[in-house]
C-alpha cells in the first residue's frame, strides 16, 4: 500500500487506503465503471477503432512507464500485466490495477533491503516472458513488463488470446520458451483492409512495437519510456473528435455494468467492513 501511494497517476489506479478484518486485508480503490480491458476485447460486438486502439494501448505504455520509474531512484515492476488488470473508465480511459506480484526495485534492477526472502511465483503464464517461465522464481524485472505489455497489443490488434496455437496451454509455453509468437496474420489482414491511411499507421506502427516487446532476449526489448514517447507522438496527430466518436461507437455495443443485466454484481450490506486506514489528502 504504501508503494501505490507513489503511484499518483492518471493511467495507475488510485489506491485510498486499508481494509482489514480477521484473516482478510484488502486495499480500497477507486471505483472503475468501465470493468477491465479482457471483457472490452472479449466483446466480439463492440467495434474497436484503431485510432482507441492506439489510446488503450498508449494509456497502458504510459502507466507502465510511470510506474517502473517511481521517484526517479526507484520503479515498480508490476509482474502480472494482462488484460484483466487493466481498469477501464465509463469512457474507455485505462488505469493499471492489481499489483499483488509488484516489487519495489532500484534502476540497477536489484531488488530493495525489505525484499528478501523467498519470491514468490505468482503471475500469470500466458502472460510470462519466456526466462519467467524457465525459472518461476527469478525476480520480476522491467523487461518482463515489456514482454507481457507486448501481448496485450497482440490481443487488442487481433481481438484473439495469444495462446491460440497449440493443442493445450503446455504445448503454448513450451513453444514461447523456444522462440515462438503468436501468428501476425490477423493483424496483417486488418492493415490491408483498412482503406484509411491513418488507421493503417496505427496498425503498423502497433504492430512493430508489440513485436519489439516480445524479443527473446531481455535486453532487445524497449524501454517502456520510449514506447509511451513514441504512442503519445502519433496520438497527437489524431483529431479529438476522432477518438470521441470511436469511445461512443464502442460503447453501444459495451455495456459491463449494466443494471439489467443477470450478471450485475449484487453487494449486499454485510461485505462492507471499517476502513482500518484510510489517506484523507487526496
């Protein structure tokens, strides 16, 4: 908790405080109507434009790079990026959440005098870069944030899980440790039908970074600081009224919290608990 207290940004969720009750804690965050960035792609209805397609992933970029660079000293990696724990807002804004395998780290990439001990493993294979996945223990660093971020692009172009070849997710691993990637036709196909130049920039310019992210050797892959440089550059030459209208036509079709819905989340008195703490200055 008190390393997201840092973490005062407009793409990272904003945490206010602690929660405890007998052998449950839990962080108090900001409410995100949007539900996250697997129920928006697994949408096959909503129509995702290219020029959103460059704002989630530019927003997420921007996160990321906030995030790994805390207090100019220090970063935090957050170890277990994938699309479940990217936040939206009712307008499709992005926020990193979930930092339960995150570790506070130094620019040198050693880890810091309060964490030692055992590591734990806890992160999300799919997502793994292909060393993660060799030695589950081995510390969480930067580049492994690259890798991952690298996958969520693959799946925002192509609107498809990554593990899509291979007959089970063990055959899938086994392939990314030896070299492998998901295949970029889809998203080849997408560039070629697309009739507006724009857009076609915006798939080809996403395409190379996602392909620059998930290089097999750590050191290949970029820093997150350029990536966002970079997004934000071309985002620029993109007209607002563009990106309005391409929320709005997404969310015709994207409605995650809707009140008619069975699957509306139902909370019922009895869940709410004491803040055990809570930052009153923001």
């Amino acid at each position: 908790m008190e390393a997201l207290h840092l973490a005062s940004h407009e793409n990272v969720l904003r945490v206010y405080g602690l929660a405890e009750w007998e052998g449950s804690i839990a962080l108090i965050t900001e409410l995100m109507h949007g539900g996250n960035l697997r129920l928006l792609l697994g949408n096959v209805s909503v129509d995702l434009r290219p020029v959103l397609q460059l704002r989630i992933c530019e927003e997420i970029s921007s996160g990321l790079a906030f995030i790994h660079n805390i207090k100019h000293n220090k970063g935090q990696v957050h170890g277990d990026l994938k699309p479940d724990n990217v936040l939206l807002s009712k307008d499709l804004h992005c926020k990193i959440g979930d930092f339960g395998s995150s570790r506070i780290v130094s620019f040198t990439g050693r880890t810091t005098a309060t964490d030692v001990g055992q590591v734990k493993a806890q992160f999300t294979k799919v997502y793994a870069a292909p060393e993660r996945l060799r030695d589950p223990f081995t510390r969480p660093r930067r580049h492994q944030d690259a890798y991952s971020y690298g996958l969520i692009l693959y799946e925002v172009l192509s609107r498809e899980l990554p593990h899509q070849f291979g007959v089970s997710e063990e055959d899938y691993l086994r392939a990314i440790k030896n070299g492998r990637r998901p295949g970029t036709e889809i998203i080849d196909e997408l560039k070629k039908s697309s009739s507006n130049a724009k857009d076609k920039e915006v798939i080809q310019v996403l395409k190379n970074v996602m392909m620059k992210c998930w290089q097999n050797k750590p050191e290949d892959r970029p820093d997150m600081r350029d990536i966002r440089n970079e997004l934000q550059q071309l985002m620029s030459t993109r007209e607002r009224n563009e990106v309005t209208q391409s929320v709005a036509k997404a969310q015709e079709s994207y409605h995650p919290y809707d009140p008619s819905s069975s699957n509306q989340f139902k909370i019922s008195l009895d869940c709410f608990v004491p803040f055990h703490r809570f930052n009153r200055s923001g």
